[in-house]
C-alpha cells in the first residue's frame, strides 16, 4: 500500500542487517521517468528505447533521440539512468524497415545483432546519448550480447562517437558501459565479459525463454517458463560471484526482481539493484527493509542444489512465511 510507505522515498534502501541495495525503475517512455520518481525510484535502471522507434512511421533524428533522453536524465536529478540500446526483433517489430519473416524471431536477428547489422542506427542513438549525458548519470547497455565481440564491436563504435563528439568540442559525461545478460552463453562466459564490461543488468525475462527453450509468448509451453529453475538460479549466482570478483556490480531488470517470493534469495545473492516497474518499487524497498542476507545465504545452496522449480519454490515460500 504505497501511502502508508511514503516515508519510505526519502530512506536509504538497506537490509535489516545493514547491506545497502538500490531500487529502481523500468520505463518505456519518457513520462514514465517522472512516475518512476513519485514512486519512490532511486533511479532508472532499464529504459527501453524502443517504443521511440516505434511510434513515428521513419526511425527518429539524431535530435529527436537527444530531446528524449535528456528530458530524462533531468527529470532524474542525477540519479543514475541505464538507457539500453534499441532492441528490435523478436517480439518487437519496426514495421517500417521491412525486415525479413523469420523461422525463429527470438533466436534471429534481433538486441545487439540488428544494431552491429544496421550500423548506422546504432550510432545515431549513441550519438544522441552521448550528446544527452551531460545533463544527468548517463549508463549505457546493450541487449543480447552472446558473444564477447559483440560487445567488444559496440564499444568500439561507442568510443570512436564520442571521440568524434569531443573533437567537435561538445561536452560528454562519463558514462558506465555495461550489457544485457540474457543468453546463457553470457551468464556462462561472465568471467571474460566482467573484465570489459562496467556492469551487467541480467534480463530474467529472456534469460528464462532461453535456458529452458521455451518461447516467452508461448502459451503451450508457459509451464517450461520457470524462474525459480535451479539451472536459472545458478546463472544468476554466477553472474553476481563472477562480476564482484572483478569489482562491477549487477542488476536484474527482468520481471524476477519483483517476484516477492524470489527478492530473498537474489538479496542473499548479493544482487546490487533491483530493477522494477514502477508501482512496485515502494514494495519491494520495504521487502528488502525486512530482510537480513545473515538468515537468507544457508539457503542458497540448498536452493541451488535442488533437482526441480517445484522443490525451490516452496523453500523459498516457506522462507517467506516464517518471516512474515
Ligand atoms: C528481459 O529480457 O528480462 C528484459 C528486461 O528485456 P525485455 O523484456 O525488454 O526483453
Ligand atoms: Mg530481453
């Protein structure tokens, strides 16, 4: 109930036992950034970028993509913002690009694979963020990275835009670069991507779809849609391990930071932000608030070493229950 958690907006969001975590947003559209703040948001962790290509019958200007985005940034105050890079294909359609029909959208050519395709694209949109990251906490990240040149590739057409910029003589802040983990290719090769990489945002949403080969829209196959599969959890885990062993910090923007049942478990993780809708963020602050990593971490193992979904969830709704 987000009145009686008002009080809360203006608090830090720590674990009973004093671990510091950060709460915060996903918005698809500029006005949602100014939702994200009344509701308590330390800040914008996904912001898909998409529906600006979307909403117009042409792709939008260099100009445009800027307005956008510094619109957001100020209205953040200097509360960090991870814009992601647009992740077109799979369910997200540009109808006016007239792509090929494919066999098999979500494993084709879609996130970052379109952006090193259509080059141009990509760097109209850093251009325009890197224009915009002098008015705010500008963080930048690609989706769908599976393979390290991938990500090597798009930060080198981000760098050689901002030195273009900076030539020019325009002002650039400096800004994180990070990426998307969603394949699990990624999450299994965490280690090398953590040396390049300022830090990873784990999309639980595709990661899922993809590490059990069910299609996320797929109603035949919801039942394989499993966030609480231990072969899910142990990516997550070894994402989290991997990246604060080389001192980066993680993020989940998947609708799995919000799961009141799973937040225990990713706090004993470690996991440094949570990345939600909206009108979750008061709740799921509070959530944390009540939480100590001291009475959740015996359990990771257990969970983690439990043959099926079924079995890790009801440990963890036990877990809930005990504590409520
Ligand atoms: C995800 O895959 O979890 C994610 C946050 O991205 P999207 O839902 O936009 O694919
Ligand atoms: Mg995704």
């Amino acid at each position: 109930n987000q009145s009686n958690l008002d009080w809360l907006i203006q608090e830090k969001t720590v674990s009973g036992d004093g671990h510091a975590f950060s709460v915060v947003g996903n918005i698809g559209s500029v006005d949602e950034a100014r939702e994200v703040i009344r509701k308590g948001g330390e800040g914008i962790g996904l912001f898909r970028t998409e529906f600006l290509f979307m909403e117009k019958k042409r792709l939008p200007l260099e100009d445009e993509q800027f307005e956008a985005y510094k619109t957001v940034l100020q209205a953040m105050e200097g509360k960090p913002v991870i814009v992601r890079t647009i992740d077109i294909g799979g369910d997200k359609e540009l109808p006016y690009l007239h792509l090929s029909k494919e066999m098999n959208p979500f494993l084709g050519f879609r996130g970052i694979r379109f952006c090193l395709g259509e080059q141009t694209i990509l760097r109209t949109q850093l251009r325009a963020l890197l224009r915009a990251s002098a008015f705010g906490n500008l963080k930048i990240m690609f989706p769908m990275v599976a393979v390290i040149e991938e990500f090597r590739q798009g930060k080198a057409m981000f760098e050689e835009e901002k030195r273009k910029l900076v030539e020019e003589g325009i002002t650039v802040g400096n800004i994180e670069l990070g990426m998307m983990v969603e394949i699990p290719s990624t999450a299994l090769m965490v280690e090398s991507f953590a040396k390049e990489a300022d830090f990873f945002s784990i999309g639980t949403n595709d990661l899922i779809q993809y590490t059990l080969a069910a299609d996320r829209m797929n109603e035949q196959v919801s039942y394989l849609y499993q966030p609480y599969h231990p072969a899910i959890l142990r990516l997550i885990k070894r994402v989290i391990d991997y990246a604060h062993q080389e001192g980066k910090w993680v993020s989940i923007c998947g609708d799995m930071a919000e799961n009141k049942v799973a937040i225990p478990l990713l706090v004993g993780m470690g996991l440094d932000e949570f990345s939600v809708h909206s009108s979750s963020i008061i709740n799921t602050r509070a959530h944390i608030r009540d939480l100590r990593m001291q009475d959740i971490q015996h359990m990771i193992d257990k969970v983690l070493n439990l043959p099926n979904a079924a079995e890790v969830e009801q440990v963890l709704e036990n877990f809930l229950n005990k504590s409520d």
